[in-house]
C-alpha cells in the first residue's frame, strides 16, 4: 500500500476557470497517507470544486492531480472511484426509491464483476447481505434495512451515504460537510466512524464545525476565494491572523 | 425528491397483500389466459395487443428502470418491421430469420443511435433519439424497397422452422405468444438482475452511481440496445401479423404512443406498459369507426387517466396492495 506519510494525493497548480470566473486558483494541496486532512473555507471558497476536480466530474482549465504517485488529470470519474478515491456529496446522495439495504448493496456487487450481467438473476447479491448489514450497522441503520430510503429523516441519509461509501473500503475518502444538517446526536456519531475508518484511510474532508476539525483532522487547509490562505495543524491555523480576518463576518 | 411511477422492487419492503406465491400465482394464471384468450377474442387483435405490450415493455426498460426518456424508439419498431418484411418478401427467408434479421437490425440502430445519444441527458437526449428516427422516417419514405406511402403490403408468414405453416390464425398466435413471453422474461430478467440494480441506481441518482466507480454511459448504452433489440423483435412480429408494413410504424406519433402507453399503465412497473398497450390498442380499434376524433378521445383518457392515476392503473393498484389494509 505504501507507507504512512508519503503522499497519496497531490495537485499542482489546479484551476478551474468558470468562463472567466476563476473558482479554483492554482490550489497545491498535499495529502499525506494515513491522515484527516480538513478543507475549510467560507462559502464559495472553492471547497466543492476541488473535489468535482479531484475526482473528474469536472475538468480542470489547468493543472495537475496525482493519485499515488499516478497523474490522473485526465482519467474518467469512473476509473478514480475504482482506484479507491471515492467521494461523498455536499447535498445527501441516496438512492431515493431504493431501501437502505439495496443502497449499500449497489456499492458492493461491483466487484463481483456481474454488474453487466443482465441474464443473471439478482439472486446472486444475496451473498452480499451480511456485509451490507455489517457496514450497516456501523452507523446503527441495520434495522431500518428495508425502509426506502426517501423516507430517512435527512441525518440518517447522511449516515446511509456514509455506509455506502464506505462499501467500497476506499482508499482516499473525500467527505464534502459529511455533518452538515445533522442533529448533535448523529455528528458525534459520524465523527466517531470517521475517526474509526480513518485507522486504515486516508480521509480529506470539508466541515464546517470547526470543533469536529479541530477534534478529527491533522493538517487543515484553509481555503479563500479559490487559494490557498493557510495550511497546518489546528492550532497554527485557528491562530493565523488571516484566517481569523476570513471568518470574521462569516459566521458558519 | 421521490419519482410517482416508481415503486416497482424484489426486496421484502411493503408488501402487503403481494406475498411471492401470490405474486406468482398471478403470473400463472395471467400465463393462463393468454393460452385461453385467442378461443374468445378476435386473435389478430391480440397479437397486435402483444407486439404492442412487447413494445412497451421494451420502451419501459429505459424510462422506467434507467429514467432514459427516448422520443424516438419508433425507429426500432418500424425498421425491423421493414426489414423482416423486406426479407420475407423480396428474398423468401423463413420467419424466423425473418424475425431475427429484423431484431438484429434494431439492435444495431440501436447501438449507433445509443452509442451518439447517450452522453446527452433530459430533453437533449429526448430531441437527438427523435432526430434520428425523423431520418429513419425520411429514409423510410425515400427508400425503394419500403414501397414509400403503400408500405410493404402482402407479405407471407411461411412456415416457421420448415415444419408449423403459419397460415392459420390460432397457430400464429401462439407462435405470438411464444414470442411475447420470451421478450417479456427477458426484460423481467434484466430488471431483476445485478445489471437491473446499477441501472435503477442510475435512474435513482446518476451522479452518484458514477461516483461508486460505474461507467453510467456503458450502461445505459446496454440498456438502449436491449430496448431496441426488443422493440424491433415487436415490430418485427408484428410486420409477420398484419402481413403488411407500413411508414405508420416509424411515424413520431408511435414514439409518442410507446410514451404515453407506458405512462397510462405505469412506468417502472412489470406489467404496467402491457396494461398500457392494452387500453391503447383497443381503442384504437374499437374507435377507428370516430375517425379523427379517436385521437382526442385517446388524448382525453390519457388526461384523465394521468391525473387521476399518476402511477398509472398497475401502480396504483399496486399502491393499493401494498398499503392493505387501507
Ligand atoms: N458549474 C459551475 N459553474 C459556474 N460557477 C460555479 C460552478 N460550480 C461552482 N461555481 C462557483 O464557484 C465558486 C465556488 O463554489 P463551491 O466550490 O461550491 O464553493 P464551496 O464548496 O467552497 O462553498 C462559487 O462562487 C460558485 O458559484
Ligand atoms: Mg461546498
């Protein structure tokens, strides 16, 4: 796998250019394997393009991404997810009419290698039941298996999603606000699985609560009109004076 | 941000009275009747119902279980009409290459008109699977061998595999029949198969199916071809039927019939674009004496029937069931 420490993730000079408006402006970001890393920054800093960029749903106007030590600036968002960079969204992503169980279970037939097996029945996901249960139960939704999704109160679909990304056991997990819209409750219980899955991930994610930053994350980057404005561990960045002048006037 | 229409799954979640050996029971039994029915009803009018039900339930596949709203699947149906009567005709080929060569040909326009639609999603997919069917219509019209306004007119149903003439209507049904329920399990299969899930994961939330590592447009291009090849298998059949084919086939308005069947009788539901084709077929034909007020009347009962069943006759009663006792 490599070692804890070394790069897995790195992007030199990325932009993204909005027809004139530059959303992301020449962003080095270095994740280092093995860590939390957080991604803050007021709203419209940029944080949500970042990951658009970092996992192909939009490309680049300039700049490169490397992926353990690979240049995939111009892989498909398909190929990043199954090489183990696998992304959460901002807005809850369920599958709306699909139950809690079968939403998991999408995630985890893919590496059966049937998914294009359309003569073959759907008997055949059975086996991956126990595991779905499993990660399921991580995040206390293995009794609700056969609820529809659509009908979760919305903390809860942030937990599904969570499950089901986790389904796909990645090894770059990119969380945009996986809090964001929870009751106290479910963030400290996600912030808790976070910390869990990260034993052997690394995670980079954008959170708004500062507290489960400074709880979770090692290096922070804060992030302000598509540029980098600081970088570091918690107590160097919440002390930096234009950290604290971008969230003056801000308030999240 | 929940779909009416689409309720449609094999998981044990609300099903009320629906118990599977109730649920196959009624298979059997519906199985039954379509054995039955040709000794009641007139069976040229049933098979048309069941080329159409075909046709339907092909179409369903996409918008339905993908959420792919193509404008323009008469392409599939007419062309293969055009070819299996072309080749039975013209070049005397047995039915049943007949009907091959017809569903083969659907299937490639499929592939080509998928393979150049498909990136796009919404209306834009919607208006290029239309552009390309106007094309197939133009050629249709332009072309020597469709016969142009007059259509392809008398063409023999031979005699299936050298040994069942098809010449009686009894027999030809069930050959119909046969075929029906060959395409309908094959769609049933699709549906109900791990290639099923990723689709209704896609149609459910297309974004994030692509963030989970799957090629969406692979996908949904497999599933186009399987809608056309099948669409073309009902347009085949149904050039063997009516002995004829005809530009009304590759015409818009049956890519709007295939819509608007599928809607009346429940998008994403097995049976609901058979019900659907039902309905429409009948009246159809018990209406043409109105003239051109059929179509206001078949505009009117889709009205209704949209509004007052927004999950189409086999979703709401499948509503029903599943929410028993009320
Ligand atoms: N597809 C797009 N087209 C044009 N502008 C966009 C697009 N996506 C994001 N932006 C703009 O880029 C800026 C950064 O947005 P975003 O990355 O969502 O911010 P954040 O996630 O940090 O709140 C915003 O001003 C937003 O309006
Ligand atoms: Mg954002």
């Amino acid at each position: 796998m490599g070692a804890v420490g070394e790069l897995v993730l790195e992007t030199r000079g990325l932009t993204k250019d909005f027809r004139g408006f530059v959303a992301v402006g020449g962003v080095d970001l270095k994740v280092r394997r093995g860590t939390i890393h957080a991604l803050i920054g007021p709203n419209g800093a940029g944080k949500t393009t970042v990951f658009n960029l970092l996992t192909k749903f939009i490309q680049p106007s300039s700049g490169a991404i490397l992926y353990r030590g690979r240049d995939i600036t111009r892989s498909r968002p398909a190929d990043v997810a199954r090489q183990g960079m696998v992304r959460s969204f901002q807005v809850s992503a369920v599958f709306p009419n699909l139950t809690v169980l079968e939403n998991v279970r999408v995630a985890l037939q893919r590496p059966l290698g049937t998914s294009f097996h359309f003569w073959k029945s759907d008997r055949s996901l059975q086996g991956l039941h126990g595991r779905a249960l499993e990660l399921l139960e991580q995040v206390d939704l293995a009794t609700h298996r056969d609820t529809v999704a659509v009908e979760l109160p919305y903390g809860r679909k942030r937990a599904l999603e969570l499950a089901t990304t986790l389904a796909l056991d990645p090894e770059l997990l990119l969380l945009d606000e996986p809090t964001q819209g929870m009751g106290h409750e479910d963030v400290g219980r996600v912030v808790e699985l976070i910390r869990k899955v990260a034993a052997q991930r690394t995670v980079l994610m954008v959170e708004h609560n500062l507290s489960v930053v400074a709880d979770l994350c090692q290096t922070i980057t804060v992030l302000q009109r598509g540029t980098i404005l600081a970088e570091g561990p918690y107590a160097q960045v919440s002390t930096d004076p234009r950290v604290l002048e971008a969230y003056i006037g801000v308030p999240e | 941000m929940s779909v009416p229409g689409i309720q449609e799954s094999r998981t044990a979640w609300r099903l009320g009275i629906i118990t599977p050996g109730r649920k196959r029971a009624f298979f059997i039994a519906m199985g039954l009747l379509g054995l039955a029915l040709p000794l009641a009803v007139y069976p040229v009018f049933l098979m048309n119902v069941l080329c159409m039900a075909l046709f339907a339930s092909a179409f369903n596949l996409l918008l339905g279980y993908t959420g792919l709203l193509s404008f323009g699947h008469a392409a599939f149906l007419g062309s293969a009409g055009y070819v299996t009567g072309h080749v039975l005709k013209a070049w005397g080929w047995p039915p049943e290459a007949g009907l091959l060569a017809g569903t083969l040909v659907a299937t490639l326009l499929g592939l080509v008109i998928g393979g150049l639609a498909i990136r796009r999603s919404g209306i834009y997919f919607a208006m290029i699977t239309l552009g390309f069917a106007q094309m197939l219509y133009f050629l249709a019209v332009q072309l020597p061998f469709t016969g142009g306004e007059d259509g392809l007119q008398g063409i023999p149903r031979g005699t299936l595999f050298g040994l069942v003439p098809l010449d009686r209507p009894l027999t030809l049904y069930y050959v119909v029949y046969a075929i029906f329920l060959l395409g309908f399990f094959v769609i049933y299969r699709t549906i109900h198969s791990p290639f099923g899930h990723v689709l209704r994961s896609i149609r459910e939330n297309e974004p994030r199916a692509l963030s989970l590592g799957y090629d969406v447009d692979r996908y949904k291009l497999v599933a186009f071809v399987i809608s056309a090849g099948l669409s073309g298998l009902a347009g085949s059949t149904k050039a063997l039927v009516l002995q004829f084919a005809t530009l009304t086939d590759s015409h818009w308005h049956k890519s709007g019939e295939v819509v608007l069947m599928t809607l009346l009788g429940g998008m994403g539901t097995v049976m609901g674009p058979s019900v659907g084709a039902l309905v429409v077929v009948t009246m159809d034909n018990y209406l043409s004496g109105v003239g051109d007020w059929v179509t206001v009347i078949i505009g009117s009962v889709f009205v209704v029937g949209v509004l007052a069943f927004r999950r189409g006759f086999v979703g709401e009663a499948l509503h029903l069931a599943r929410n028993f006792p009320f």
